[in-house]
C-alpha cells in the first residue's frame, strides 16, 4: 500500500491557477513490487527510512537502502524496485517554491543532489544525518499543517537546511556510495 494518493496525471501537476501547493509531504510505502510514481513538475526528495532495494532515475539503476536520500528532478523518469517492503517519507516542491538553479548560491544543491548527469543521485546518512533529516522534515510537515503565519517562509527555510546538510555530506564524500551502482 502506497501512501501518497492516487491522483490524476493533472492533479501530480502543481498549478497554482487550481489552488496547488508549491510544496508538498506525504509518507512512502513501498511493498515488493515495482513502483513507478507519476512524472510531476515539482523537484522530489525521498527519504528511505527501511527497506532496500534498486532505483531507476532516467535509464540508470542505483541501489538503495535505510538512511539514503534521493533526489529527483520534474519530470524524470523513477522507478523503485524494492528487495522486500520499504517506507521512507517524499518532499516535492516547484521551481516557483524553491528554484535550485536560481539559490545555487545559498543552496549549492544544483550539480550536486540535482542535475548531475553523471553522479549518483543519493546522499547515504549517518544516524545522526538521518535524526537532522527527519527532524526537518517533521518541521515542514507541522508548517505545512498549521499553516501559521508566515508558514511557507519556515517551510523554504526548513527545506534549505536540508538541502545544505545533504549539499555538505555529498560534496565532502562522506556519501561513502554504501549502496554500489547495480
């Protein structure tokens, strides 16, 4: 059972002429079978929390297990190939939200997590990698849900940090690619 919600391909789309929201939580869960999640505009983070298995991002296939985060730019092609049932949590968010090119600067993010042809898309934490992630990501969701003001401004700064932290451990090579290319 997969917890993110069965949608139309439109209703995947943030348009924010519908009411969409630039960015976006939910929980993953993987059973063993393969699942391919629908092409969206937004920008995509996974958090593996358990579970192991294979990964497509476009045409190339990487391995995954507990503690991986992955990152997915709009529109690319995923598939998850799970070895048994794997959950984790997924952030999306838009270009109009938070524009990797655009925050390079702040963020470092673009060429390191996305739009790296080349490299892995995946940061593999540590146990305290993983506590700071999951701790951003709860912050995010109580902003998303509370909706106090100015919320979407504490939703963009929780996001960043995670992008800075996941930005310092792929660019130092503690990423230690633990999971090796299939």
């Amino acid at each position: 059972q997969r917890q993110m919600p069965k949608t139309s391909l439109t209703e995947d789309l943030y348009d924010p002429r519908k009411g969409g929201q630039p960015i976006r939580i939910g929980r993953v869960r993987l059973d063993d079978k393969p699942f391919e999640p629908v092409r969206t505009n937004c920008f995509s983070v996974y958090l593996i929390e358990s579970g192991s298995g294979a990964f497509w991002a476009d045409a190339s296939q990487f391995a995954f297990g507990p503690g991986a985060l992955l990152f997915f730019v709009p529109y690319q092609y995923i598939r998850f190939a799970p070895d048994a049932p794997a959950h984790g949590e997924v952030v999306q968010f838009h270009a109009n939200f938070l524009c990797v090119e655009t925050f390079h600067a702040e963020v470092g993010c673009s060429g390191v997590l996305f739009n790296d042809p080349y490299g892995i898309p995946q940061v593999v934490l540590d146990r305290q990698g993983k506590s700071d992630v999951k701790h951003l990501l709860a912050r995010i969701r109580q902003e998303h849900e509370q909706r106090d003001l100015p919320y979407s401004e504490a939703m963009l700064a929780h996001l960043k940090v995670l992008l800075i932290l996941a930005t310092r451990r792929k660019s130092r090579g503690t990423n230690a690619d633990r999971w090796a290319r299939n």
